[in-house]
C-alpha cells in the first residue's frame, strides 16, 4: 500500500505548537471589511485553537499516522 499524502490545505491553514496543539487563524479577514468596527478586525488578526474534538482529524490530515 502507497503512502498517504498529506492533504496541501490542511498543510497550509493549521500550524502545531511545541506543547502539540494545533493553531488556526481566524476566518472574517479577507473582504467585507467596512461594516466591520476596528476592535472587531484587531481580533480577527489574532490566532486561535482548534478545538479538542477536532484535533485528532486535523492531526490524520496533517500527519497520516
């Protein structure tokens, strides 16, 4: 059986941290940004988790253990 491939988008959107969490960005960022107070686009910059029922799937994507 060939070796899976790691999937490019999961490669692209999700980074792991030295402790093993999986970190993202935020979504929200690219366009509309008018109707959007300043407060709320400063924290959209900001990175965020991905949640823990979700990790092992990030983690198959992005490692193929």
């Amino acid at each position: 059986m060939p070796k899976m491939k790691t999937k490019s988008a999961a490669k692209k959107r999700f980074r792991t941290t030295a402790s093993g969490k999986i970190k993202r960005s935020c979504s929200g960022k690219n366009h509309i940004l008018t109707k959007k107070d300043r407060k709320r686009k400063n924290n959209l910059c900001a990175g965020a988790y991905v949640d823990e029922t979700q990790e092992k799937t990030i983690k198959t994507l992005i490692y193929n253990k």
